[in-house]
C-alpha cells in the first residue's frame, strides 16, 4: 500500500465510546468492538437502514452501494436475511403499521413527516434489489471488483477462479520433490525420506506456511545445495579420522568422570560408551549412509555428560569430539534448510503453474487485487470508492494484514476522511466491527496483531455494552471471572471491559429444584495424592460427571422441576462445548450409557473420517473390479459389513466369489456410464447399507459400542462423500483422475465449506458443539467440560509460527525453521493467548446456565510428576502460574475468585459419580404434535400440481393421489364379473417370465417410461436392443428379462390405438367417453420423432381455484366431483409423457405401468375405466387438454379446439397388445365447452360471467 497513516494517538489514549447507532457519525474509519451478545448484526443491520435513507451521508445510498463483507458463505447469507428482515420491519412501521423495534421507531420519528412517503419507497426498493446487495465474503468481494472492474485492475478478462487449488499444489509438490531428491545421494535420501517419507508428509509440515503468505523467515536457512556439499565433505574426513583417532579418544575418555546416566557405570568400563563406539564402526565398515546422530551427538564436546567436578576436554585434546560436534550440526540442519528450499520452491512453482493455467484461487483474489491497489494508479482504488461509498466489514478480528491493506488502500490511505470531508462525492465511510476476545481463527490465516494495529490508526473507537443474550447472572459470572485477571488476554491491546445487561434479563431465570442462584457453576476435580490425574482419565471423569449432571437437569425437567421462560428444560436446550472429535467421543460415550441422545456438530472435514477411509477402498474395488485384493479389503469395510467368515467363504468359495466379482463389475460399468453417486446407490442397495447401519447401531446394547456404530452419523458420512465424490467426477475426466482427488483428499484435504461434517439428525438431542463451530450460537444451558486438560507442549514443533517486534516497533509474523527456544516461548504464549479467547466465546454461549469443569491434570516429567492446568486458559484466570499446584490450591483460588459473588458457585466432582440412566419413561425424544389450527389462514402463492389436486380425494380402492408409479401392484377386478371373450381368457406369454409378473411400483414405472422416452418407435427394433440394457442396468432389472421386454414393447408400439370396446360400458359409474377415435390404423409405431414431443412441461396460471368451483365444473359435464383441496393461487405444474401430432391432429398419451390382474382380461374397456375413475386420472387428461389448448392457440394461427385437438389416450402398458386391439387403451376427448369454462375459471375474473354461457353454448365470448 502507499504511506501508512500516522497512529490516532487521542484513540489509543482515550476509552471507546458507548456506541449508539442511531447517532453514529459516517466519514472515515471506524472501529466498532462488539462483545458477544452486545448485537453485533443488530447494530450492522441499523445502519444499514439509515445509509438507505442517507441518514449522516450526503445522499442515500442503494443496496449495490453499500458494501458489507464478512468471511464465510454462510455469514454473508444469514447478514443479508437478517438485513432483509431489518428492512421488511422498517417498510412496516413507514406504512404506520406498530412494530416492536426501537431503533426503527425511533428512525421513524426522527424522519421528518413530509419524507416518509420516500423513505418508504426507498425500503419498497431494497427489499425488491436486495439480492444484488453487495454483501459479500472477503473472497467474493475480490472477485466482483477484478471482474468488473479487470480493465482498472490490469486483470486479464478470461481468468478462471477455482476454490479448489489442490491439483495445482500437488503437481508443484511433486515437480519440486523430483527436482530436489532424485539427484541426492544415498545419505541424505536417508534423512529427506525419515523425516518427510514422500511428498505428502513434505506437504503436511509445510502447509502452514504456505498458506501464511504474508509471514517473513526468522532468518535465511542455509543454502540447501551449500550444506549438502559441507556435510559431504564433513563425511569424508570422518572416515578418515575416525580410525586414526578412536582409540586415542576411547582412553580420553575413559579417564574422565562420565555421567552413568548417559553412558553406563564405571565399574562396568562404561558399556553403553562401548555401545556407541561399536555403532561407529559399524555405520563406518558397513553403512553407505550417515552415522548415527544420536552418538555423534552424545560424544559432541558441547553435548558431553560429566559427573560434578569433571572437566571437558579443549578442542586440541580431543579434535575428534570436535569434529563429530561439526558433523552432527550439519546433519541437524538438512531438514531445516532442506524445508526452507521446499518452502521457496513449492511457493514459486505452485504460482507459476497456476499463472499458466490463467487460473486464480481465493488466496490469489486478496493478493491480486492488493497488489493492484498497490500500483502507483488512483483508477483503480477511486472506481471501488465510488461504487462503494461506504463499507461495513463484519468479524474484523478475523482479518488478516493483507485483507486489511485491501481496505486501507481503498478507504483510508488514498480517500480518507480528512482528505474528502469537503467533497461530499468522496466523502467515504469504513466501520470495521468485531471483537478482538473473539479471534479463535488463527488456524485460518487469521491474525489478531492487524486488528490491534488497525484499531490504532481509526479515527473513533466505539463498543456495545450492552449484552441482551444471556441472564443478568450469567454475564455478571464472565464479566467477574475475567476483570479479576489483570491482563486476561495477555495483551494490554486487548482489555476485557464488563458489559451491562437490559432490564428484560431480569426475566430470563432457569428455575430450578435446588434454586441455586449461580449461573456460571465450578465443578472441581481432584487428583491422586500418590499418582497424580492424567489426561486420560481426567477427560473420561469429566465427561462422566457432565453426563451425571446433564441426567439431573434433564430428570428435574420431566418432573416439572426444571424450566425457563418458555417451558421444561430439553435436550436440544444443553449444548456440551469441546475442542475436538476426542473430546466428543468421550462425551458421547458417557451420555450414551445414561439413555441420552447425542449430535456431534464441528467443522471437521468429512474426509478425516472413518467412513472416508472405508469409501477409498470401495472406490479402489469399482474401479478395479478384477483386483480379489481390493474387492477383499472393500468387503472387509464397516460400511459393507461382510464378517470374517462371510470374506473366508469367498476366497474359498469360486461361484459365490464369481456372483460378487460380476456384481462389482456391473457396478463399474455403471460408474463408467452413469457416474458415480449411482454407482454407490445402487452398490448401497444390493448390500442393504442404509438398514444395516441403522439396525446394527440401534442394535447395540453396550453403551461405547453403541457410540462406535453411530448409524446416523456414519450414513449421513456416506452420503456426503457421494454427493461430493459426484460434484467433482463432473469437473474431472475419467474414473482414475476421480480417484487420485479423492485419496488427496485424504492426505491434505483443506476442509472447505462443502465437506464440513453434516449434522446427522435433527431430533431433539443434546448437542455436542466444538467452540468454534459454537462462535455465534447461544443455547440454554452450556457444559464446558474439558478446558483444563492442557496441550501437550513436550515435542517442539518445526516449522513454527509466531509474531515479534520488528526493527520499526510493529508487530510481524515469522516463521522459524529450526524451532529455536526463544521461537517456542513465544508460539506457546500465542497459544494460550487463543485459548483465553477460545474460553471468552464458550463462556459466553450459555444463556442461564453454564458449567465449567476444571481438573489438575499431571504429567510425568524428568523431575517428576508435576501439574499442567497452569498450561491452560482457565489457569491462568486463576492464577495458577507454575507446575507446583496441588487440588487445595485449585480450591483456594477458586474461592477467592468467587468471594461475595452471587453469580459463580463451586463444587467437587465426587468420588463415586452417578451413573444412573434418564429414567425410560423421561425419554429426551419427546413425541410432539402439532397443534389443531383454529384461524383462517390464507394460503399463499404457490405452485401446484394435479397431485395435489386429488391428495385429499378417497376413491374406491386407490389411496388418495395415487399414480401407477407409486400404487402399481392395485388389482381391479371389476372386469373378472363381466362377460369377457373367451379369446382373451389365456396370457399372451407361457412360461415363467411375462408382462404380468414383471416387477411393480415405482422402479418398474420409471423403467418403462425411460426406455419409450429413448427409443424412436419408427425404428424400434433398432433401438430396443441399445437402451434397454442401460435402462435394465440403471433400474437394477435382471438381465433374463431383455427377451421378455424386447417382445413387450415391440407388441405395445403395433397395438392399435382404436376400436374400444364400449359394450359393457354400461356397467361402469361415472363419466364413460362417447367419442371414438378419428384414425383406425393409428399405432405409437408410425410415429416418427419429428412428431413427437416427449415429456412436455407446462404451467397454468391460476388467480384463485377453489375445489368447490372446479367440483361443480366437472360435474355439469358428468365427471366425478369429490376433490378436496385448499385454496390454489399461482401456479399448476404438469409433465405430459408424450404429445403427438398424427394427421393434422393433436393427441395426449399417458403411459401407466399399472398391474390390474394376471392376464389380459383384467386389463378390458370396463376395467380401465375404474382405473381411470379410482386414480382421477380423468382430471389428469383435462388438465393436460387444457395446457395443450392453450399452447396450440398460441402456436396455429386458426386453430380449433375441434379441428386441432384429437384427444387423450391412456396407454396401460401391461394389456395392450396388438392381438387384442383395444385392450389397455383408454381414450376420451374432454368437451370443448368443458376445456373453455375451465380455462376460464383458472383465469377467475372471467370465470362468474362466462361459464354459463360456455356450458350453454360451447363457445367463448
């Protein structure tokens, strides 16, 4: 950016401002801090409503003017409905309507009475552009602005944007992994290969810093290639100097005191001394690689362990210590220098693989557009200003240097407020809100320093001080918990000022049995005297004592002894606040022995899944189905579920092993032409996957193992990696390209939005909620059980990522390569820093109550055994500031930090913890039932369908809304009473296999009508023999049945589509055609494709249909008047199975796959006709008459309802043959003044005056 802006010093010196939105002044930068609860999204949308009215700004502004950004999809979507909402009240109290907002009231009485009427239309206006709101992430911002603006912003205009940059570091990790190791020599492939072991391991260390772009190296590494040519020749003098000067070095030190520790008694000549002198020579007569670090390292003159009063030797005594000293400090440098070149090579080529691609990834929008507003040109950064006079950045603590350099350039360093205050076209606005004790995403790039150092160059700092989520107790726990500390966020840049709360948190009190008062309650657990409380089980307590007291809450709340303002205490209301997948393990686990229901929520990426395991060994086998090894390893998954003995039968079993090869096989295939969601759908049909996992959890009596096979949980994984797997195979080419992707996925997944772990049942459960998926949430009651259960800080991570002071006195981030102390002290107090923050958000989501646990959890150390809670956030609060901590410590702090407090209550975790069960007839699972609607309640509109229409219609034997599709195995028998030829009496197939035991419901239907939608009935027999394979193998039909089906269809396309038989029509209720058809030698074969329109859309407009006026419409013409439905306004939508054009007339066919008996008899005019009458397809075949009506008077410039429409035919598909002509076809033509009337009634102001006139008369005025 261009020259920073000096420090507001008056800002930093004086305390931010109580913030009222009503009045806040616009014009340059702002920073707005909004403890959580204060109303944060309350606040944005209030201003939102007075920038659209120009409130403080020289002119309104547009809902395209107003920039709003936040960082996550689903922030933006939840803004902008939270902002809708805002302005939907805002358009009803400026309508004079009484609402219940203030602020909007108060903006209502503040605008001048003579403006109303404008300020109205201006939210008539917004509430109508709102989606193309510029409300944005951070990434889609970057995004619109080089789009739109690619000519200002040196852009090139074809540049494609991609979420996914994985293929792209892939390729730069292995190019770089090929360049660098395939040359290296034996020695150092050695230490590349244990430390790393192949690209993806390099990639794993690496990913932090590549993805912390704007970070600085502590200090340049040593050249990779210069350190691998020092080390060589290191090596080359080792071996020579070794046998000249080991024995020499072996008496040196044999006349030394030396540590017994290290290298063994002296009364035993020191054998672990012998030990490592026998591993030298070894490595030197034998190995081709490096010699053991470890003894180079422990012979080192620097490293060398003497007993007290021991002194060690010069560098001229002893060369050769010296020497191995220099050879051990090369070899420990490879991986650190080798990381510093991969760290540089991998950076360079992953961004000049994608600038070759024209590609850009999230990450490249932030740094493209700032290096854009970077460039010595004003175009750019005054075009954005001018698009968006003012911007309102949401969740400003999460942002980052790079992502607040983009704002600055554009509102702060080129147009700030001093600089436009007197031109009002530039007079810009930047409000950054957020709260700084809410940075918990630092493993996101986040960085909480930028936020401090852009809070010190706003011009006013405001914050809400007001919380209006929780109870008056429960904020007055956290404000005392953390003000008690005097620096609780370890940075004076971060205070914690307590927060008030409104007069209505007086009413939200959880009543109790016990009536205890604290709303923030201390549960202590203590440790062995002799052994300590390790981590394991301290977390296994814990979770049991929650659990305990969760059953408690919940039995209370069943006895009408637990409740809130708005009833009982349930499940869902408690929400058991964690830090990982572990962690909820164990908190499920101790639920599920209590009878209580549990949901796992976190941010987790499904990939890290057992289940995405399981699936990359079933992907594996589909795509290999001849390969018995991945065929063996998919049977043996959870997920398909075949049992040892089930896999021993198939390797000792040759038809059974055949069935399932040809099985996998066929489903190859299927992946191969149809994808590879239906792939697994059908692969999770045959082994009844669904069933199995449901039934096996439910199943469970042991409450772990019950937890282990969570069925929901482990099906709703299933399906998410479907559905992901499907999203990718249509941007990838090919079944191994698919597979690669997803076993990366595996390794390096970056854990976007989409694979997210899916909540897996929306019963009412108790929530199992990582705290930073809770961030924004708030629930009842809140267990915080595990915060006391420190890291483990023994093993010292490298690389590592921190922030220090800079020769100018800022803030930067670095990263050290070789993980030196001063570096470690500092990641480890960042850490605790976060944790402090990860407390403030999961103390702050309960809204009466909140359990915290704390436990002194101990670790065995060098010197013993010693306490870790000082480690921890909930520690440090405490004061506990060293590893010497003892349980009456814990107490004793605890106590004076709750002294006269109300508020904050303690108590031990007993010894013996309740186990007992959620009494059965106490289930959390409450069965609820809606309550009876006793208003008039007007529908609005919406889209219909003629399902809709005869839902409620009971008829005979059909169920209500039934269609061929769904109720295909309803028999009528009306035909087996009436005198049938005796022709017709026998099948028309002998054998086992025909048209009448061929299978039914809703797969049969949808087969059938697939293969007719395929096949040109002119050259059927053609085509039959190539679709009907794919559809047999897409809808799972054996393939005995082709013969049967080839002659089926060919006999239903010859069958005549005239002389129906009407003798017995007398016999059969309701409306009976009397038209015949106009074409005796009309068969689906002699119609080509160009007369032909399959599956034809349509939709009626409607302004009102009510089922009384459509009953008494059908019933002047003799059709049934029985429908039920509530009142329809909008629309009626419909499919037509075929739309045919034959001589000059129009023609409707419907297929129904509907089995109506055994044999062709029960398939006769009669029969029919109660099928006809039973489904209402008659309303059916009138709807489509009356679409196809109006199509046709749109399209055919003299068209004729009598001329042109030829009628409806309905193809039962099972009866109608060609030796039979005229069974299983139905035909009517629907009256022409019936079709006009209800084209009429459909338009209802027309329908009162003309629908006499059209039953009298036929025509239309």
């Amino acid at each position: 950016m261009s020259e920073q802006m000096p420090l507001n010093t008056q800002a930093l010196q004086s305390a931010p401002q109580a913030l009222d939105p009503l009045t806040l002044p616009f014009g340059g930068s702002r920073l707005i801090e909004a403890s959580a609860g204060t109303g944060k999204t309350y606040t944005i949308s209030g201003l939102y409503l007075r920038l659209l009215l120009g409130d403080g700004i020289p002119a309104p502004l547009t809902c395209e003017q107003i920039l709003v950004v936040t960082f996550t999809n689903a922030a933006t979507e939840e803004l902008r409905d939270r902002i809708r909402r805002r302005i939907q009240v805002a358009f009803k109290c400026f309508l004079g309507l009484t609402i219940a907002d203030p602020f909007v009231q108060a903006l209502y009485d503040n605008t001048p009475e003579s403006e109303r009427a404008i300020a109205l239309r201006r939210f008539d206006l917004a509430l109508k552009s709102l989606d193309e709101a510029a409300i944005f992430t951070i990434h889609g911002f970057c995004q619109r602005i080089l789009s739109d603006l690619a000519f200002e912003s040196s852009l090139l205009f074809e540049s494609d944007f991609t979420l996914d940059d994985s293929e792209f570091l892939h390729h730069a990790v292995r190019d770089f992994w090929r360049e660098a190791c395939y040359p290296l020599p034996d020695y150092l492939a050695q230490i590349i290969a244990k430390e790393f072991g192949e690209p993806d391991g390099l990639v794993k260390q690496l990913r932090p810093l590549l993805g912390a772009s704007q970070a600085k190296p502590l200090k340049p590494a040593l050249k990779f290639d210069a350190l691998a040519l020092s080390l060589r020749q290191s090596l080359e003098r080792f071996k020579l100097a070794w046998p000249r000067g080991r024995d020499g070095l072996l008496a040196l030190l044999h006349s030394l005191p030396l540590n017994g520790t290290r290298f063994g008694k002296a009364t035993d000549k020191y054998p672990k001394l012998a030990a490592m002198f026998d591993a030298l020579d070894n490595w030197l007569a034998f190995g081709h690689g490096l010699p053991p670090l470890k003894e180079l390292e422990a012979l080192s003159l620097s490293e060398l362990k003497l007993n007290k009063g021991g002194v060690i030797p010069s560098v001229s005594e002893a060369p050769l210590m010296d020497h191995m000293e220099q050879l051990a400090t090369l070899i420990a440098a490879i991986k650190p220098a080798f990381l510093y070149s991969a760290k540089l090579g991998i950076s360079e080529r992953f961004a000049q693989q994608k600038q070759q691609k024209n590609v850009l990834t999230p990450d490249d929008l932030l740094t493209t557009l700032a290096s854009a507003l970077n460039a010595n040109n004003e175009t750019l950064p005054k075009a954005v200003a001018t698009r968006f006079p003012v911007a309102l950045i949401d969740e400003f603590q999460d942002t980052d240097p790079l992502q607040f350099a983009i704002f600055s350039g554009i509102y702060q360093d080129r147009y700030s407020f001093e600089q436009s205050k007197n031109d009002t076209e530039n007079k810009l606005s930047l409000l950054m809100i957020g709260d700084p004790k809410q940075a918990i995403y630092a493993f996101r790039g986040a960085d909480i320093h930028t936020y401090i150092e852009a809070r010190h160059h706003t011009q006013a700092h405001y914050h809400l001080d007001t919380n209006y989520r929780s109870s008056a107790n429960m904020v007055a726990g956290v404000n005392h918990l953390f003000s008690q500390h005097h620096d609780p966020f370890i940075s004076q840049s971060i205070p914690f000022d307590s927060v008030k709360t409104p007069s209505s948190a007086k009413g939200k009190i959880l009543t109790e049995k016990t009536a205890n008062p604290a709303a923030l309650r201390l549960r202590l657990l203590s440790e062995s005297a002799e052994n300590g409380l390790n981590k394991t089980t301290a977390r296994h307590l814990l979770a049991e004592d929650a659990a305990a007291q969760i059953t408690h809450l919940l039995t209370d709340a069943a006895n009408g002894e637990c409740h809130g303002p708005k009833g009982p205490l349930i499940a869902k209301d408690i929400a058991i606040l964690v830090r990982d997948r572990n962690e909820a393990a164990v908190m499920k686990t101790a639920l599920s022995k209590r009878h209580i229901g549990a949901v796992f929520l976190s941010r987790d990426s499904v990939f890290d899944t057992l289940e995405a395991r399981e699936m990359a060994l079933i992907l594996r086998s589909l795509a290999n189905p001849k390969d018995e090894r991945a065929l063996r390893s998919a049977l043996a998954t959870a997920l398909l579920g075949y049992s040892a003995e089930q896999i021993h039968a198939f390797n000792q079993d040759e038809e059974h092993r055949q069935l399932l090869l040809e099985q996998f096989f066929n489903l190859h295939q299927v992946w191969q032409k149809r994808g590879i969601m239906p792939a697994l759908l059908s692969l999770a049909n045959s082994t009844k996957l669904i069933d199995r996992l449901l039934h096996t959890a439910s199943a469970q009596t042991d409450a772990q193992d019950r937890d282990a096979t969570n069925g929901e949980r482990r099906l709703t994984d299933f399906r998410h990696l479907a559905e992901l797997l499907q999203q990718k195979a249509t941007e990838l080419d090919g079944m191994s390209a698919l597979l690669n992707w997803y076993e990366q996925q595996l390794i390096d997944n970056t854990g976007t939005d989409e694979q997210q772990l899916r909540l897996e049942s929306e019963q009412n459960l108790v929530q199992i909620v990582t705290i930073h998926k809770s961030k924004g949430l708030e629930y009842p009651v809140c267990f915080v059980p595990f915060v006391s259960l420190a890291r483990d800080n023994r093993r010292r991570p490298t690389p590592m990522l921190y922030h220090r002071t800079n020769d100018a006195g800022e803030q930067e981030l670095v990263w050290d390569i070789e993980g030196t102390d001063e570096g470690w002290e500092r990641a480890k107090q960042e850490t605790l820093a976060e944790d402090l923050r990860l407390l403030y958000v999961a103390l702050t989501r309960p809204v009466y109550l909140c359990y915290l646990y704390i436990a002194n959890h101990s670790r065995q150390l060098k010197n013993g055994l010693k306490s870790q809670l000082h480690e921890t956030a909930i520690g440090y609060l405490l004061g506990i500031g060293d590893s010497e901590c003892d349980f009456a410590r814990i107490c004793n702090a605890a106590q004076q930090l709750t002294q006269d407090v109300e508020a904050i209550s303690i108590d031990k975790v007993p010894d013996d913890i309740d186990e007992r069960p959620l009494p059965s007839s106490q289930d959390i699972a409450q069965i609820l039932s809606a309550k009876t609607l006793t208003r008039q309640y007007s529908t609005p509109w919406r889209v219909g369908s003629y399902s809709g229409l005869v839902k409620n219609t009971s008829h005979g034997k059909a169920a209500p809304g039934a269609d061929d599709e769904i109720l295909g195995t309803l028999e009528y028998t009306a035909a087996q009473t009436l005198s049938i030829p005796n022709e017709a009496s026998h099948e028309l197939q002998d054998g086992m296999l025909n048209r009448f035991n061929f299978e039914r419901g809703a797969n049969a239907g949808s087969f059938m009508h697939l293969v007719l939608e395929e096949i040109d009935f002119t050259q059927a027999e053609i085509d039959l023999p190539l679709q009907l394979p794919k559809a047999m193998l897409q809808y799972g039909i054996a393939p005995e049945w082709q013969t049967v089906l080839h002659t089926w269809y060919l006999d239903v396309l010859h069958a005549p589509l005239c002389a129906i038989p009407h003798a017995l029509e007398s016999q059969v209720t309701g409306h009976v055609s009397a038209v015949k058809p106009a074409h005796p030698d009309l068969c689906l074969a002699k119609l080509s494709p160009q007369n032909t329109l399959v599956e034809m859309e349509f939709y009626l407009p409607l302004s009102e249909l009510k089922d009384t006026e459509l009953n008494a419409l059908l019933q002047q013409f003799g059709y049934e008047s029985t429908l039920k439905f509530d009142d329809l306004k909008g629309m009626l939508k419909g499919f037509i199975d075929l739309t045919f054009e034959y001589q000059g007339q129009y023609y409707i066919a419907d297929y129904k796959s509907n089995h109506l008996g055994d044999n062709i008899n029960a398939y006769h005019q009669s029969a029919l006709q109660s099928a006809i009458t039973d489904h209402r397809y008659d309303l059916q075949y009138i709807l489509y008459s009356l679409a196809l009506h109006r199509y046709l008077s749109l399209r055919l410039p003299s068209y004729d309802y009598d001329s042109h429409i030829g009628g409806c035919y309905y193809l039962f598909l099972r009866g109608m043959s060609a030796q039979y002509p005229g069974y299983g076809i139905y035909y009517d033509k629907p009256p022409k003044a019936l079709i006009l009337a209800l084209d009429s009634l459909f338009n209802d102001n027309l329908f009162h005056s003309r629908l006499t006139g059209a039953i009298d008369t036929g025509v239309t005025a």
